[in-house]
C-alpha cells in the first residue's frame, strides 16, 4: 500500500495532480504556454495539458476539423473542476463512471479502478500502473466532446498489453509495435460511438501529448485511435 501511494504522489506530480489550478486566480488570461525548467513540479503539473494548436497532419492524415474540436478552445474552468470519465471496455462489457480527481487531489480508489478496466484482458488480466498523463489526456477527451452532447462514454479497446500479449498481436498480423508503449501504461486504443475516428484523433492530437495513431476500419463500429504519452507523431495504420 505504501509503495502504491509513493507511486501516485511520485507521478501525479508530474501529470494528474491538478491542471491549471494554479491559474484559477487569472480567469482572463488562459494558459497557452509550459512553464520553464526553473518552476517547481506543481506548476509543472498544473500545464501538463497546456492546449495548443494542432500541427499540420502527417503520412496522409487529412487536416484537422474545425476549431470546434480543438484543444486550444478551452478555458480555465474546463482544467479546474471535478474530473469524472465513463469507460466501456468491450472485450468485457465492463462499464464505470469514476470521480477520479476532485480540489487538486487524484482519489486513489478511482484511479486503480481505471488501472483495471485498462488491464491486460487477452494476457490474463494482468493490471499495470497506468500512466496518470494517459488518463488524464484520456478525460479531457471525453470531456471536451461531452460539451457538444456527445456523452458517450469512452470505449477502450485496448489498454495495459504484457509483452507477451503484444508478441501474439505481432504474429497474428495485427498491428501493433514491437516496442508498443501499450507495455508501459503509456497508451490506449479508443473510439466514441456516433464520433468519427478522424474528429476523435484530430482532437487528441490537438493536446500534444505524445503519439496519436489512426485507425481505420470499414466496419460497422468504424476504426479507433491509438493515442500514448510518447513522443508527439502521427500515423495511419
């Protein structure tokens, strides 16, 4: 239990612990801009999601949809109030609605519930320590979409993978990286019903939070969005 807590207040002070809190006091003057090396940990936690615009597309990804669905149309009290995400996990038909994050804090509960919906479901079931920045990237995006009635909740189609997961993906043909960062915690595949999968990953890409991967698929649920706290790229699988 004690090192579960290290691990949280080790990592959320870099990610989940409180976005923007610290500019509550400046409601006209958003925050477009990370801070310099020299602020302390809070501060960079409270812009860890710092909106910017998307970069042009790359590899054949169209261009970004309207700024209706951009990250640098939020405003401060979007970052400031209480966090709650709904999840479906439709490998098992599991669905949650968690208040995760609520005055600056991460509720512990909430957050290992989140670790095990994002488990490993084809690998036994074996539950990682996700990466708060994921969750958190994770939550703006169903938040974001949820202002224009979108409120469906978030499905995820694949989440923690052991490596041994990942290597089966491989040989079965799907795509899937040989140093997927779905084997840290650090990435999810997603999709929100009645929303394209161009829309959902344009908006995601907008958080320039890491990599952003589409998917696309002529079936009848449509394709998904690979989205991880790595390195900022853009893809078409």
């Amino acid at each position: 239990m004690a090192d579960r807590r290290r691990f949280l207040q080790q990592s959320l002070a870099l990610g989940a612990g409180g976005l923007f809190a610290g500019c509550a006091s400046s409601p006209s003057s958003p925050p477009s801009a990370a801070p310099t090396q020299e602020k302390n940990l809070a501060l960079k936690s409270e812009v860890s999601l710092a909106p910017q615009h998307a970069k042009p597309a790359a590899g054949g990804v169209a261009a970004p949809p309207p700024d209706i669905f951009d990250a640098a149309t939020l405003d401060i009290d979007f970052w400031v109030k209480p966090r709650t995400i709904s999840v479906y996990r439709s490998a098992t038909g599991e669905k949650a609605e968690l208040l995760y994050w609520k005055d600056g804090e991460v509720r512990d509960g909430a957050y290992q519930q989140l670790c095990h919906l994002l488990r490993d479901v084809q690998g036994g079931g074996v539950v990682k320590q996700m990466d708060p920045h994921l969750l958190e990237l994770l939550w703006a995006t169903q938040a974001f979409v949820a202002r224009f009635g979108m409120t469906a909740p978030l499905e995820i189609l694949s989440g923690y993978r052991t490596p041994e997961s990942n290597q089966h993906l491989i040989e079965q043909g799907v795509p899937a990286a040989r140093k997927s960062l779905h084997m840290d915690g650090k990435a999810a595949d997603i999709r929100i019903a009645n929303l394209d999968s161009q829309v959902l990953g344009e908006l995601i890409r907008s958080f320039r939070q890491g990599g952003v991967g589409f998917y696309y698929r002529q079936t009848k649920q449509g394709g998904w969005i690979h989205a991880d706290t790595g390195l900022q790229r853009t893809w078409a699988g």
